[in-house]
C-alpha cells in the first residue's frame, strides 16, 4: 500500500529466485534514499507491483547465480543498485553490481552508489565542471548535496551551497563550500553578493520550492541541471524563457541506461575517491525497524548525509 511511513512494515516474505542474468545477494546493508519516501508516497518515476519491498541499494555478498552470470561473481562483496534492496536478500540484475575493494565495510558500501554516483555524474557527466564555473548547490547538506560539494571543491571552482535552514550551515562549510547561504526571502539578492556575475553550474533537485530562482541566479551561458523535486514537481518549463541567458538545461536520473564506459567510469572515479579520503559521507547507522522513523526525517528535510541500516 502507498501512503505515510506509517504503511511501512517489516515482514517475512519468500527469498527471490535470482532470473536471467541476475544475482541473489545476501544483504548486510541497506541505504536509505529520499528516493524510497518518494516511491513510498507513490511520487517516484518509475512504479513496481503491490505489495512492494522498498530500497533502491544495497551491499552484501553474491550468494547464488541466475542463469547467464559469471561464475566469478559467486560469493564476491558488493555494492548494488536495484528495487527491493531493503530485505535480507535481494535479486540484482548482473549489469548493477560493483565489486566492492577490501578496504570498504558493508555500511560504506552500502552508502555511495545512489547518491555518489549521481552526484557524479551531475557535476561531471551532465554539468561537465571546470575550475572557472561558479557552481551552486541546493540542499548542499543533504546526502547528494555534501558530495557536490566535495567534488565540485576539488575539480576547482567556486562552490556556493545553499541549506534551508541555519543550523544545516556548519556542516556545508567543512565540507568546502566558499559560501553558504540560507534560503528564504533574501536569497537572490545574497546571491548576487557573492556572485556578481551569476552561477555559471546550478544543481537542484528541490524543484517547486526553487522554480522561480533558477533563472534569475544563472549568468549568461549557464547550465542547470536538475536531478529531482524534493518539495514537488516545478511548474512545466517555458523554453522562450531560456533564451535571454542562452542557458543549457539537463535532467538527470541514474536509472538511465548509459553507455557502459561512462558508467563503469564513474563507479571507479568514485570508489577510488572513497578510498584516499578525498570522498566522505556523513552516515548515521540505523535498523530496518527504523525506517518509517527515517522516512519521517527525511520527507521534513530535517536529516543531513546519509541513512544506512544494517541487517546482519
Ligand atoms: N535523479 C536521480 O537519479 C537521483 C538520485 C539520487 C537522489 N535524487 C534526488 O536528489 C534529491 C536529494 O536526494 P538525497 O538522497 O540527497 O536526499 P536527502 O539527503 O534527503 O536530501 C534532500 C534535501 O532536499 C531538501 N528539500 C528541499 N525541499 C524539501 C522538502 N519539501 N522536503 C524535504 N526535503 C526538502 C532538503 O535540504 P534543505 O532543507 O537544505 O533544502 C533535504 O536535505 C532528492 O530529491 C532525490 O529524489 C535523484
């Protein structure tokens, strides 16, 4: 059943028959992703049958093969992306595994792949960042939100990360952020302060809430690349109104089917940035049981970093 996190239940159900070209993994941990209270509430792009089991990542050890895998595959760590990744065991598509480096824990593993993967793919592969981009970042104390930062600090430019209240500040600061900045009534014009000549790279995915600021903030030739809509879907896009300011807009969703070579380089750009250090991620441990808590946390906007539950 969709609905408030009230609906979330955990339960004992069959263990999945790994089919052609997928995996069984037995799960040690989970990550929670605004994404599942998004899915929950019925708001998600895409939709599996009733009754569902939620989660879009994991991490564990390939425990039994479907038919068509690599033999090699069999008992190897990893890190996943796949629906129905918060069980003891989960079906994974072959194509969605990452072999995990003995050196990252199950909670690690378990924390990066939707959110680091996109956060790279958001700033590199889409937003194609150079030191001279003046970046902003919304909603730079949430799970993506801290690893833009970090990654845009590091490629060279300017990063401006904005929060939705002052208490979230702190946090965007250490990570780098040259300026952080609160939302609300002033915020265009404290943009404007910091960045006289516009934002050359905006990343959002707040949607509705910031709809009518994403143009005003952009300098000419500015990119936007939108990756969600955590306060509610934007009113639909008048492309005239791009044309003033020449702007380029992407949209992006990790689901997409990439070319394996972007894909498979941004796992390895990421997993080696986690290992030297120059990645981190806030994680706040959890239990399954926990998770209509969570959800509660996250839907309010009240949760900085990650979320992840451990099952074994
Ligand atoms: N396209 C993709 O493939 C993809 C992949 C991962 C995530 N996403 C999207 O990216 C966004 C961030 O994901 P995340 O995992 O980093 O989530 P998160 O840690 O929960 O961060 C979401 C942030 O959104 C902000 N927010 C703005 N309006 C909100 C509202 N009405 N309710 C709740 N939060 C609100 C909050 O930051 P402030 O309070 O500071 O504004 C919150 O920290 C979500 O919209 C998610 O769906 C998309």
């Amino acid at each position: 059943m969709l609905g408030g996190p009230e609906v979330l239940r955990v339960e004992e159900v069959p263990v999945p028959a790994p089919g052609v070209g997928e995996v069984l993994v037995e799960v040690h941990a989970g990550g929670l992703n605004f994404a599942d209270t998004e899915r929950r509430r019925g708001l998600y792009l895409a939709s599996e049958p009733l009754p569902e089991t939620s989660g879009f990542e994991g991490a564990g050890v390939v425990c039994a093969l479907g038919p068509g895998v690599d033999a090699g595959w069999l008992q190897r760590r990893v890190a996943f992306t796949a629906p129905r990744a918060h069980a003891e065991y989960c079906a994974v598509p072959g194509g969605k595994l990452i072999a995990l480096p003995d050196a990252l824990d199950f909670v690690q593993a378990a924390a990066f792949p939707v959110q680091a993967l996109t956060a790279w793919h958001v700033l590199h592969t889409l937003g194609r960042v150079t030191p001279r981009d003046v970046v902003l970042v919304h909603s730079a104390a949430g799970g993506v939100g801290q690893l833009l930062v970090q990654l845009a600090r590091e490629a060279g430019a300017t990063v401006i990360g904005s929060v939705s209240r002052d208490g979230k500040q702190p946090r965007v600061r250490a990570l780098g952020a040259h300026h952080v900045l609160t939302r609300g009534p002033e915020f265009l014009a404290a943009l404007q302060a910091v960045a006289p000549g516009g934002v050359t790279l905006l990343l959002e995915a707040v949607g509705a809430e910031v709809s009518k600021e994403v143009l005003p903030a952009l300098a000419p030739l500015g990119r936007w690349v939108t990756y969600g809509s955590a306060s509610g879907a934007p009113p639909p896009l008048e492309l005239e109104a791009l044309f003033e300011k020449s702007v380029t807009v992407s949209a992006f969703w990790l689901r997409t089917v990439m070319p394996p070579a972007v894909a498979e380089g941004a796992q390895g750009e990421v997993l080696a940035r986690l290992l030297d250090g120059r990645l981190t991620q806030e994680v706040t441990r959890c239990a399954l049981e926990e998770a209509p808590r969570v959800h509660r946390r996250l839907e309010a906007g009240l949760t900085t970093g990650k979320w992840v539950f451990t099952v074994r």
